[in-house]
C-alpha cells in the first residue's frame, strides 16, 4: 500500500469519526437544536477533512509536519482524557462517565491511527 492510499484511507477514516462524533453529540442532547448544530457540525467537519486530506495528496509537507505535531498532541489529552473519565468513574459510579470515556477513547485512537500513518515512510516518501 502506498502513500497516497494511506492518506486516502486516513481521510476516510476522519469522514466516518465526524459522523461517530455527529451522532455522539445528537444522542448526548436530543432536540432540534441539537441536530440542526450536529448537522452543520458534520458538513463543517467534512469540509476541514476534505481541505486538510487535499492539501496531503497534493504532497504538502508542512501540514504533515503541524499534523503530526497536532496529532501527538490530542493522543497524549485523549488518554488522559480516558484516564479522568476512569478515575472519575470509579469515585463517583456515574455511568455517563463510561460514554465520555468511550468517546474520549474513540478520539485518541483516531489521533493515534493518525499519528502513525503521518509517520510511515511511504507517506513520508510520497509527500517529500
């Protein structure tokens, strides 16, 4: 598998988490507001990805470089975000903290996945 699939598989999988990440958010608060905003949040997230997936594919450097910075960044907050909701959990027993948590752990994967496919070194050939 070469670079650029990598990359065209990492942006599908930042598609399917803003839709994951659209559905969290309506269920969390259900109304019509709720989905109005998860709505717009969803396109807005769709157009970020497809910007950020574009800018990769067409072999720029530096926003490998800021999202490999980024993505180290919200791996080491997501576990620490899962480890929190754990703690938190065990304290209080409240089972809305094992959905935060799973989400939370959701993200720091997506981040980790992100991570590591940034780093390849057929992704680190094919954007220079």
């Amino acid at each position: 598998m070469g670079g650029k699939a990598k990359i065209e598989g990492l942006t599908n999988s930042w598609y399917g988490f803003a839709v994951f990440s659209a559905v969290c958010g309506v269920l969390r608060d259900f109304g019509i507001l709720s989905i109005v905003f998860g709505v717009a949040g969803l396109l807005f997230s769709w157009f970020v990805t497809f910007i950020i997936g574009r800018a990769l594919i067409n072999r720029s450097s530096l926003t490998r470089l800021f999202l490999i910075l980024v993505s180290s960044l919200c791996s080491l907050f997501g576990v620490l975000a899962v480890g929190a909701a754990a703690w938190g959990f065990l304290q209080t027993w409240k089972l809305g903290l094992i959905a935060g948590g799973g989400y939370a752990a959701v993200s720091a994967w997506m981040h980790v996945k992100s991570l590591f496919t940034l780093m390849d070194r057929s992704v680190k050939a094919y954007v220079g």
